[in-house]
C-alpha cells in the first residue's frame, strides 16, 4: 500500500449528507475483476447527464475544482454496501483524503486500506472549511499525519484522531496481511486450542 | 453475548496493537472477490483455511431461465473468475447451476453454516442477516477478503454495545421488516455507527428464525457493525439437521454450549433504546435512505419540518429525486414494479406471506410484478407448496433465485421513472436502475401493493 505521510491539495466541498457507496460507484461498475480502472466512473450517476455530457450542476465537474485532491462531505459518508470499489474510485481520482464530521465503519476501515486519509472534524468545522472552499478560489489544506493535524492558509489547524495501528500502517505502508502473518504460530495455536 | 463471542475469538490482543480475531466462516461471492484473490496470486500466498470457506454465485446472476446463456459478458467473466478462483484454491463453492445456489446470506442459514457464537465475515455488508442465529457476523472490503483468505483471521477494533429492546405484542398485519424500518427511522442510518446491535425483547424472541434475519440482515441500514439476537430453542429447532450442522450426540454438546451465549443478566450495554411493539405500524420509505420512512398511514414529510438545515437539504434532493410532493398520503402513491426478493425478504416464510395475499387476486394493470426466491432451496419448496401457481395465476413473474432487482447488477432494473414496492433493503438513488425510485417494504405490503396499484394498509386490506 502506498504510504500516507503529508498531502497539500485542492478542496472540492460536497455539501450532501449521508452519501451512501451506491452514488460513489454505482453497481453497474463493480462487475469488472481488476483493482483499477474505477476512478472514471467516481459519482457517475450524478457526475454525467443521460447522454454522458458532464453534468455542470455537479460540484466535481465545475472547473475551479478540477485539480482537487481533498472531498470536504457531510455527515456519515460512505455508508451502505461493503464495496470497496468506492475507496477505489476516490482515490483512482486523485484523492488522497476526505473530510467529514463522520463516515460509516465499513468505508472507514476500507479507506484506510487503500492509503485513502478518512478525517473527522466537527460538524462546525467542516461547516467553516467546507465555506471557505466555496469562497476562496484555489483554496488549499494541508494534512499532516504525523501531527494528526489539518492545516489551513491562514495557519489554523484542526487536529483529528486516528488510531495508533491506522496511523502506523499509512505512514509506513504497510502490509497488514504480512504483518498478520507473522504471528502465525498464535493462529496455529489458536486453531489447535478449539475445534476449528 | 457480542463479548463472550469477541473473548472466545481473539487469536492475540495485545494493549498497544490491534486485536487479531479469528474468523470461523467465511463466505465469497463474485463480486467483492476477484481482486482479493489476484491480491494473493501476486504475493504467493495460499488460502489458509479453504475448509472454512464457502463460495456462491448471487449478485450478478440472471434470474431468467437457467439454460439460457448469459448476456452480459462481463458478469459471466466475473462469475468464471470465481468458478477458476475457488478451483485453483480448493474452495467449495455453489455455482449458478448447483442445486444449492441462492444469495449467500440465504444458503448459510439453511446449509447450517451459520451457526451460533461463530465469527462469519463476507464481503457483503448485509452479513449482519447471520446474526440472527447468535454469531458475529459482519460484511468487510475486499481488502480485509484478502486478509481473511490468507490468515483466516481479521484486524479488529472492539464494538460498542447497543441493545435494542422490542417488547410487547405485533398488531396484525406488522411484519419484522416493520420492526426494523421503525428502528431505523427512530435511530437514523447513523445511529448504530460504531456499535454491534443486540436485539432483545419478548416481541424479537416471538419472532421466527427467518423473521429475526429480516431484523438483522437491515442492522447495517442503520449503520451497525453487526445486529444480533441470543440462541433459544427456535434456533436450535431450526439449525438440528441441517447439512453442515453438527450431529448427533454432537449436537447436544454444541447446544449446552450455545446455552452459555445469552449475554448475562445484569450485563450493561454502552447504548440502549426501548420501543413497544404495539406502537408499530406497517412501514414504507419514502425518500432514498432507509431513514427516510413513515407510517402506511402517514404523508410524505415537507422539508420546511426537518430539524436541521442538513436534514432540509437532504429531504428536499429525495423528494425531488423521488418525485413526490409534502403532504401526500402515502396510500395516494401509485407504483409501476413490484419486486418480492432480496437477502432481506425471499425466504420460503416471506413467500408464504406474499402469497397470501395475493392468492386469487390480480396484479393491478398498471403494474409489473415479480418474484425472486432467496434460493434454489426456497424455490424448491415454494414449487413444493404450489406457491408459484399462486404467483403466476396472479400474474407476477416467477424466478430463478439471486439478488436481482435488490441492486440490479443483472438485468433486473427499474427504468428511470419508474416507481417500485421492493421488499428489498435500500432504496438510495439509482439502486435498482438508474432514475429507478423505490419505496422499502414488507413482502405482504409488496403484494397488496401489487394488486392495488399503490401502497395500502395491509391491516385494512380485504
């Protein structure tokens, strides 16, 4: 997994709540048997009009956010189905964080997989970033993890929590399968312990 | 009882690490899996426990007629891919023409794979339905997929505990999907984040074994990790005799140990809610989250009401989406499709209820109306118990077993405009088709919807 260190992007706001994994990639794309190629199909049903033209009410396609690498969203993103071809989606994009004051677990979980940055902050916060997005053309954050901080233009920073092991493994990129693996001898006993 | 499974489970829980919890059942299906298995290829690795695992065909499948050949190239890849995957790696697996084949969250249960105070994963986030027999069971990535293939355990953080209490008596005519949808629509599809849901209650312990999946399978709907309900004697009724279930003297002992798995009197839960069953009334969505419900007898919301600008906003996107004006009685509303399936409701008991209904009665003309068995098992038995005579003599289609219109990967789809009663489990935006608008449902409201035309009060309906 690729490792997840600083990031200073653009910011797109998506002033929805509650947006579930069928908008991030709607079902019609999870037939395919590779990791990639779903970047193009992000939000697609609200992204494209009936023809395939860009629809230009959806917030993505409106140029001043063309180059964003950071989706400031409402509360409880991404919940819904367990696919992780949303995570796939956002970050085949370009996005390396998203920003919300919360997100369903499975998304969450799947986010961290993918060396995709998931950031709760107050509803407030977001609110004021999310403002700040729309009225500053070219408008900037910088994530920090180490520091566990979002850091606006004017020097404000918003500190979030992540978990020790989360953190760990985007910062070093880590593979959790292989780090799994080298307790084998515990899944062994564990195994030899009960009927399993 | 989320605790004593969690205990009985940790392979290693060590205070500066994430726990490493052992995974008894893990089920595959076609869609979440490819990537999973390239993923080991890649690195060499092997599947730790093939025996532990158990593969299906479901979501992409045609419900048309078996012998037809599949159209869409891309799902029949996608379902070569797992025939080759589950070959190359010596795993079982129920392929579209097994006798067994049906929606993973369907043939567990009835296999006995799903068995209390197990841990069972898939990559399906409606998982959670196997809790209804006392396991833990949750839908995961196909990162996690991967994990599980390869160690047979996952990297776990510890649930909260939520225990939601149902007592009292069902009126007449109120299903276990109401039960469920009411819980949502109190809680929102956010007010289980971050915790497992037990339910508890004299109206959840009334409940069949299939009814408390309906419950459960939905847990996710409100944003739970898992929904769970403790082994009683319904449960060890329903599981003695099945395939994978254990025999015998064998199963005496597993049942004196499924006994020690109700959590203990006095046990404290981190959140609680108490709803009456005698309060709850047949249920129907109305926007497009399962949140976004109301009683059959109540009006579609304006969003002048809403609480929250956020809330005001998301409400007036549904209703535009949905296209349905504030104040419209909810039995004023006319649907075109009908779809009576999904790992929701398409168990022989749902069938049951549906068919019930619609026994010597009509589907309205202006509607299309379908049924999808959970299983080639159910439909089995529903062919057994002349079921889909009664289904076609009243004009709904009958077929083959899958996830279907639920979320419309196969060519089962609403299309755009189109308005449906779908006994399935979420009606987000484009879920059953593109444009596709769905109202959420019990199987018996899904018939009578089917014969009026539009939604009706099951309780009134003659």
């Amino acid at each position: 997994m690729e490792a997840f260190k600083e990031h200073v992007g653009f910011v797109v706001p998506l002033d929805r709540i509650n947006v579930d994994t069928d908008q991030i990639i709607p079902k019609q794309f999870l037939k395919r048997i590779e990791r990639t190629g779903f970047g193009e199909f992000l939000f697609n049903d609200w992204r494209y009009l009936e023809n395939g033209a860009p629809n230009p009410e959806f917030v993505l396609n409106d140029p001043r956010y063309a180059n964003a690498s950071i989706l400031i969203a409402g509360a409880n993103f991404g919940c819904g189905s367990s696919r992780e071809h949303a995570p796939w989606a956002l970050q085949q994009y370009g996005f390396k964080a998203i920003l919300a004051p919360s997100f369903a677990d499975i998304f969450r979980n799947n986010c961290y997989k993918n060396g995709i940055l998931p950031i709760a902050l107050p509803a407030e916060v977001i609110t004021s970033l999310s403002q700040e997005a729309q009225d500053i053309e070219g408008y900037q954050l910088m994530i920090d993890l180490e520091a566990q901080s979002v850091i606006c233009p004017d020097g404000t920073a918003h500190t979030f929590e992540i978990g020790d092991f989360e953190k760990d493994c985007l910062l070093n990129g880590l593979d959790e399968i292989g780090w799994t693996l080298q307790y084998e001898a515990d899944i062994a006993a564990f195994e030899n312990r009960g009927s399993v | 009882m989320y605790e004593k499974i969690w205990e009985a489970h940790l392979v290693r829980a060590s205070a500066d690490e994430v726990p490493i919890l052992y995974i008894d059942t893990h089920l595959v299906h076609e869609v979440t899996s490819p990537q999973a298995f390239e993923g080991l290829r890649l690195n060499n690795r092997k599947v730790r426990r093939p025996d532990l695992t158990f593969a299906t065909m479901d979501h992409n499948v045609p419900t048309m007629d078996r012998a037809l050949p599949i159209t869409d190239l891309i799902a029949a890849k996608q379902m070569e891919t797992l025939a080759e995957n589950c070959a190359e790696f010596d795993i079982p697996l129920y392929d579209i023409d097994s006798p067994e084949q049906g929606i993973v969250h369907v043939i567990g249960p009835e296999l006995g794979i799903t068995q209390p105070g197990t841990t069972i994963v898939c990559g399906d986030s409606h998982t959670s339905t196997h809790g209804a027999l006392g396991a833990l069971a949750f839908g995961i990535g196909t990162s996690e997929i991967e994990h599980v293939l390869a160690t047979q355990c996952l990297l776990q953080q510890k649930s909260e505990t939520f225990e939601i209490r149902i007592d009292g008596t069902l009126p007449y005519g109120v299903t276990a999907k109401d039960i469920i949808l009411a819980i949502i629509g109190h809680i929102g599809i956010d007010g289980g984040n971050g915790a497992v849901v037990e339910y508890t209650g004299s109206a959840i312990r009334a409940l069949s074994i299939e009814e408390r999946m309906t419950v459960c399978n939905m847990s996710i709907e409100a944003g739970a990790r898992a929904g769970m309900i403790a082994p009683d004697d319904s449960t060890y009724e329903y599981i003695a005799g099945k395939r994978f279930a254990p025999k015998d003297e064998n199963f005496d002992a597993a049942v004196e140990n499924w006994k020690q798995l109700p959590t203990d009197d006095g046990a404290t839960y981190d959140r609680t809610l108490q709803l009456n069953a005698a309060d709850i009334a047949p249920q129907v969505t109305w926007g497009t989250n399962p949140g976004m419900v109301t009683d059959v007898t109540g009006r579609v919301p304006d969003p002048s009401d809403m609480a929250t600008v956020d809330e005001k906003t998301a409400t007036e996107h549904a209703l535009e989406y949905m296209d349905l004006q504030p104040g419209t009685p909810i039995t004023d509303i006319p649907v075109d499709r009908v779809f009576i399936g999904s790992c929701t409701n398409s168990r022989i008991s749902d069938l049951r209820a549906a068919a019930e209904v619609a026994k010597g009665r009509k589907v309205a003309e202006s509607v299309s109306a379908m049924v999808v068995p959970g299983s080639q098992a159910v439909k089995r038995q529903a062919e057994a118990e002349g079921l889909d005579k009664v289904f076609r003599e009243a004009g709904f289609e009958w077929r083959e077993a899958g996830c279907s219109m639920c979320l419309g990967m196969n060519p089962d789809t609403l299309s755009p405009g189109q308005r449906c009663a779908s006994t399935s489990n979420r009606n987000f935006e484009g879920r059953q088709g593109k444009g596709g608008r769905t109202h959420l449902v019990s199987p018996q409201m899904a018939a009578a919807t089917a014969v009026t035309g539009h939604f009706v009060d099951i309780r009134k309906f003659q």
